[in-house]
C-alpha cells in the first residue's frame, strides 16, 4: 500500500488488542463481540473466529446485502476459487483495508484499481461480512448438483414453505449464496458488496441486494431498542450476543447433520412491505391492540416497562377479554405460544421511493438466525392470525445456511469440499 | 406532550443558545449555520433565519427528499393552508419535537396519533427541512394559474432546457413543491418526509422521493471531503457556508424580480445513474484523466494537493497535452470555463438495489443551489464534451425556486400571496 491511503491504513493502528488476537489467534469468543461499542468509526470486528462476525455483533447502523447465483458455466473449483477469493478479501476489508494489497490506487496506472475505493478514507466502521449458502447452491431447480456438494446439504435446509399472506416476487427472492454486510458508515457497507460482487465476475452474479438504512433490532443490551417504521419498538426480546445459553438453543446449529455448520446458523430473509399510510390511519388504541404493547414505552399491554415480560393471562375490564389479545402481534409471534422458539433478529428498515399512488415504499427487511428453519416456520404460521397482516406483505424471502467461522489460514465453506 | 415521549422531550433541553436564538429571534445568521459540527444526535440547527435551513448548513449525512404535486381539487387556499400546516411542523420536528403537541402517543386512544412516532427516541440530529417551488406551481402544463400566483413566478423558474445524454424519466422529475430533509440519523428525515407528506393529505401528494444514504458534498471545512461511488472526492471546490462573498456571488437570488425571493436561491435536482461496472473496468490513469484529478490525493493533475487550485495550461510531457485533459471533468466543469460560475452542492449517493444483468442500481443524487438556473446550465451545456458521459446517466431532473429564511410567526411562502 502507498502513500494516499493513509487514512485506511491509519485504521490499522486502531484495531487493539480484540482485532489483533482475532487475526491471529483464529478464535475470539463469540459472545466478546456481542457488546461492542456499536457506533464507533474506528472499531474493528474480527473477522475470523469461532463463529462468523455479524450474527451476535452488537447491530451496526447499516446494511448492505446481497444474493447470488452461481454463473452456468461455474463449477466446482470456480466455487471454491470464490469462496477462497472472497474470504481473502473481506478478512482486508473488515480490518478497513483495501480488498487487495495494491488496493486502489497502489496497482499501478495502467490496469483497472483492484479497489473501486469509494472507502479510501474511511475506517473499518466495525464492518462484519457474513457468508450463507443457499438450497440451490447444493441442487438446482432441475435437480442438478452443480458443485457435488449435494450431500453436503443440511437436511433442514430447503426452500421455506408458502405462507399466508405471501406475495413474494422472485426479484426479492431465493439465491444460492448470500453475504451480509454491516457497517456504522453506508458507504463501507456498500463498498464491500460492490468488491465482492466485482470479485465474483464471471462465477457468480447478483441475483438482488437490499440497503437497510437504520437498524431495526439490537443484540446488545449497551443498546436503545430502536423503532419499526410503524413507530413501535422492535428486538426488545431479541436474544444478547452475550446470553450464551440462549445461544446455544437457539441459535447455534452445532447438532446439525453437517459437520461443517458446526457454530455455524440458519439465516432467514424476508422482504415486509409495510402499508405505511393505512397504518398511520389506524387509531391509537387500535395499533397497540394489534402490537400488543403500548406505543411509547414499548410495555406489553400486561403492564410493567418495556423489559417487562407479557403476562397473557391477564384480564382487561375494559377490553372485555385479555389485555394482550388473542390476535396480537406479540402474543403470536411469543416462544411460549411456539414451542419456546426464539430467533436473534437483525432486521434493518428500508425505504424505495415510492409507487405510482405515492405511497411509500418501505417497510422492514427481516433477517433472523435460528438454529433450525422450523423457529421461523412454526412463528410464521402462528402469525396467518396475526391482525398486524393487513398492514404488511411479505415480498420477498430467502433461506440460507451460515457456516462456522472461518479459522486462521482457512477460507468460508472450505467443509463443503 | 406526556411522559413516554421522554426523549425527544429531552433533546429540548441540549438546544442551547443558537437553537433558542432561532427560534426566538426570528434572525440567524446563514453563515454561523456552516460550520457546526456536522456529526452530533443532540444538534439542532434552527429552523427560522435569514435564510432556509439546509442550504449553507454543513451537510448532514442522510437525505430524504420528496417532491410533491398539488392535488387536482385544490386551490389557492388549500396551498396557503398546507404552507402554514407544513411550517409549524417543520419548525418543531427540527427541534427534535413530534409533529404536534399530542405527537405520537399524547393525542388520546381514540384517534390515530398525529406523529408516526418511529423518531420517538431520536434526537433532532441536525434535521434541516428546506421547501422549494417548481416552475408548475405557478403554471402547469396546460397554462393555467391554479393559485392565483402565477404574476409571482420569478423570470427565471422554468424547465430545464434538454441536455446531450439527458435521458429523464418522468418518474424521477418534476414536482410542484419540494421538500429537502437531511439530518444525521436516517430515520429522522424518513419521518420528517412522512410526516409531511401526511399532513398534506388531500391537498397535495407525493411525486417522487429520493433516500441519499450518505453525502458526497461538504459544506463546512471542518468536515473531510467524501468520495463520490468512482472512488473520487467530490466537493473539493465546492462553496463553504463561511464563504460570505461566494454566497453573495453563487447561491442567494436577491437581485431576482420577485421579493419573496430574497434570502431564496435555485434549487436543482439532477439523479444521476453511474454505471459502476463499466466505470470499475476503466485502468487508473484513464479514470483520472477523465476526472482530472488524482484518485488518492484529490489534487488536480497539473499538481499539488487536494486544495491545489487546477492550472489548465501546464503542459505534461507524457501525456503529450494538457497535464489537464480538454475534455477532463474538472476543466470543463471548472468556474473559469464557465463565466466564473460556482454552485453550491449537496449530493448524496444513492443504491437502489440492481437490475435484470445484476448490475446496481446506484450513482449520485446530484443537488445544486444557485443565484441562478443559468450557472446549471451553463456548466451542463460545458460537460457535453466530458468524458464522464461515457459512464453516467441523467436519469432524473427538476428545479424549484427556495424561498428566502422564515421569521418568526410567518410561513414558508407566505410571500406568494
């Protein structure tokens, strides 16, 4: 690297002793990067380690993420060229580095930049890049196994089943490999799916990308609960990235059939079309009905404060049945009304313009980690009651498995060869 | 208001001395607006002055714009009402307040709330919220005088003339009013937008919108310059709103032939698609020949640093011409090739997902304000000769005339009528 990245390569004297051991060590404690400072311009994520980053990683401010599809001509070591090249280049670009050494700049005048380097000044803004593969990357719709890989598959992993409510449009939809990026600043985040998406040319192409321009959720108690965009609060029972036992229940798929998904996850996506302006004609006591929490403080209609657990055997005179009532948002979607199944959430609000009724465009793109897909189906189909579906459509959704982390000298989804 | 909206009611008691000089003193001077720190939640710029908000305030880093048209049924009295509507709520959700007094849980369960409350716990993060008029409030398409207004339409608001490689899309361009929101956290000027756009419920609708995730313009020497999504810095030569003489010169239309112009300016919109892919393909030496800087520094290539100014007659030896190319960006765009002509830009990149090859839907929401339309223009008329075309799309454009500040008790355009 030469002179003129001095302020990316400045980022490199900033990245202490977490960032350093992560580096080199190969494992760091998943559950040390779930209550990182989350809004610091300089902080590092380690990239490599017992589980991949951004899954417990306190929630970044933006997100930038992608769905690909292998090329028809890619084969086996073209997948395992691109996974090996794009490990290589996320493990530089969450240390806030160029993707490659000579960067953007440093290559010389007469070849493309390596680095398209719209990041040349800005640090690593705790960037994490979360690889996942799809059912398809393992057997195509025509049932080819492209890569012979397909008895790497994880049993569980298959296209989710049709739900109510669905509306889902393959443009929003499906991919055989995905990659989730965070960041505090927009642009690192989008940097790196551009270079990691320039890196795939010619093996894989991106099927669609999604920009989440504020976090919707938080995984570490340092954190405010942030608002949904029909204004209530969202994640106030999400699961911590330091509650190690609800982790391991259910987060982690260490009893997976694949030894590769060992701390590894499940990572399901779906595109929520949210009807802003019926909603915001909803009154008051309606919308908290159908949440079943109080707007302000975000309390379960139970009573208590925002962290008070629902009571949902409470009687409301003036509801004339329970407080929390039967079709709300919050009973449903509740672990103790499915199975005790919890999801670590991650969801980021999207706004798109709007249509040709000028209405919004915008609504909730949901990213949740579960152990096993059958949390987020057994919560989806408790939600076909759910009085919140005449505000929302689900328009898009994609399934992916998300592998281990990534040891030191090792590439992402090296277990599937 | 009442309890649960704790913090925004906080953010009240961190106004400090100029936010309550704005507001009580009608008067604020522009330019003590451009340099606050740019980056702070609890920031509030004030909303009354000599001059609208947003314009000379150091950029913040997020946009929502929306254009609006009025709708078909309303008249002079429903633009006069929406004005004012739309003026006491700009002046308290930039204090950081909800829309109104019962906000978004205050007003009772019986009605739907009058904020939308997803910035319940925010701050007021620097929210500018800056109106504008487009030439068809005053005349629409077929001639007709809608409001009565049409003797106040200033000579110089009309279309923008065709450009070469103009390829406008309806969907993106035009607009009778607009509405400029930028603030420090996204979803703050998300919610301002929205806001608006509901307060103007049956007298006026929305056109289109644009979300900028992060700037490429500043307007403050306190801030870094940010790169644009070539990898270059964009803004270097812009406007600093300390620049007394230069906003006197370049942005304030006082010498117009309409009063309520005074303290105003020209806003213009252009959306500008870049076409990444190719643009990533092009070797470094040919990128910053087309730019006429270099990629690392910023600094023009006849040499020096970044705030080097550009020397267009040194001669290079290697490139056997101009050291600055003829047809290079910065020559053609440069004040001394276009009547001494500078504008004052605000531009935000934007990505909007990707089309059908995968290729993303990204580039540069280009806004600009100046005296006069005619300093677009005529830079506009000098790039047809710009290399960049090559690489770029205009792809959305529309121009609004910016009234001058809002005293005390007043409303934004009360000077129409």
């Amino acid at each position: 690297m030469t002179g003129p990245r001095l302020s990316r390569r400045s980022a490199l004297g900033l990245i202490g002793a977490a960032g350093a051991a992560g580096v080199a060590g190969g494992f760091t404690a998943g559950a040390a990067r779930g209550d990182d400072a989350p809004s610091t311009t300089d902080l590092v994520v380690p990239f490599r380690g017992k589980h991949q980053a951004g899954i417990t990683t306190a929630v970044q401010q933006h997100l930038y993420f992608a769905s690909f599809d292998m090329t028809s001509t890619a084969g086996r070591e073209e997948l395992k060229s691109l996974l090996a090249d794009w490990t290589a280049a996320a493990a530089r670009m969450t240390r806030g580095q160029d993707v490659t050494d000579e960067g953007a700049v440093g290559g010389g005048p007469y070849k493309p930049p390596d680095d398209t380097g719209e990041a040349l000044d800005l640090q690593a803004n705790a960037l994490t890049i979360t690889f996942g593969f799809g059912p398809t990357l393992f057997e195509d719709a025509d049932g080819r196994d492209r890569f012979g890989i397909a008895d790497r598959r994880p049993k569980e992993l298959v296209e989710l089943p049709s739900f109510a409510f669905d509306l889902l449009e393959d443009r929003f939809s499906g991919g055989d490999l995905c990659i989730q990026a965070c960041a505090n600043d927009p642009q690192v985040a989008v940097h790196a799916i551009r270079n990691l998406s320039r890196i795939a040319f010619g093996r894989a192409q991106v099927r669609w990308t999604q920009l989440g321009y504020g976090r919707t959720s938080t995984t570490s108690k340092a954190q405010a609960t942030p608002r949904n965009l029909f204004g209530f609060k969202d994640g106030t029972a999400n699961i911590f990235g330091s509650d190690g036992s609800d982790l391991a229940t259910s987060v982690w798929a260490d009893d997976s059939d694949q030894p590769w998904l060992d701390g590894g996850t499940f990572l399901v996506a779906r595109k929520i079309q949210m009807l802003i302006e019926s909603w915001d004609r909803v009154r008051l006591e309606e919308q908290e009905a159908i949440i079943g929490r109080d707007k302000g403080e975000g309390a379960p209609l139970s009573g208590g404060t925002e962290f008070t657990e629902p009571k949902f055997d409470v009687f409301s005179t003036k509801a004339g049945g329970p407080a929390i009532p039967m079709d709300s948002h919050v009973r449903l979607a509740h672990p103790d009304h499915n199975g005790g199944a919890r999801m670590l959430r991650r969801g980021y609000n999207f706004v798109e313009g709007n249509n040709d009724l000028g209405q919004l465009n915008a609504g909730l793109f949901f990213l949740a980690f579960v152990r096993s897909p059958q949390q987020f189906i057994d919560v989806q189909r408790s939600l076909a009651k759910d009085t919140l579906n005449e505000y929302i459509r689900h328009i898009g959704s994609a399934i992916f498995a998300v592998p281990g982390g990534i040891r030191a000298g090792d590439s992402v989804g090296s277990g599937l060869f």
